[in-house]
C-alpha cells in the first residue's frame, strides 16, 4: 500500500500499512517504516516548499489491528512550520 498525505490548514495527515512480523523490535520497525515511507515524505514537503524536520518514523504511530491483508496500519501526522513538516507529537494530552 502506498502512502496517502493530504494537507488541510496547515496539517499533513495520512495512512499507510506495511508487513511488520510478530517480535519485530521498535528499532526495526523504525527502519520499515523508514524504507516504506522515506520516498514520499520527502517528495510530499519538497512539492510544499518544505524539509521534514525529523526523520520519516517520527511522523508515524503505529495503529491498532491489522488491515483485511493482514497489515500493520500506521498514520502519519505533521504540520508545516514555515519552510519545515514537523511532526506531530501522539502522546496524551494534559487534562486541565
């Protein structure tokens, strides 16, 4: 499956899925995500004047399940800062 990005008010957001192996490490999941999405994240911000400011997995958070294929999904988060696609951070956020 490829990568599909869109852009809405500044806010890169996509989906993507790939074969990650039960045991797989974090590390070695990394460098799957890395070689699956590396091309179009690069193509993506360069045809919006941009550079990603983190590397390719750091835009990606694993999702829960699998596809019908048996895929592990993944999304993908970011914003544009000026002339940077930063990554957007997955964790909780604060309670007020």
């Amino acid at each position: 499956m490829g990568v599909s990005l869109t852009l809405r008010d500044g806010e890169v957001t996509g989906e993507f899925a790939l074969v990650v192996p039960p045991g797989t490490t974090a590390l070695a999941r990394d460098n799957l995500v890395d070689d699956a999405i590396t091309e179009s994240m690069f193509a993506f911000a360069r045809s919006h004047c941009a550079v990603l400011a983190a590397d390719p997995h750091d835009y990606a958070r694993q999702m829960d399940g699998h596809d019908e294929q048996g895929f592990t999904r993944f999304t993908l988060r970011a914003r544009l800062e000026g002339d940077r696609m930063v990554p957007v951070r997955h964790g909780k956020r604060r309670r007020r």
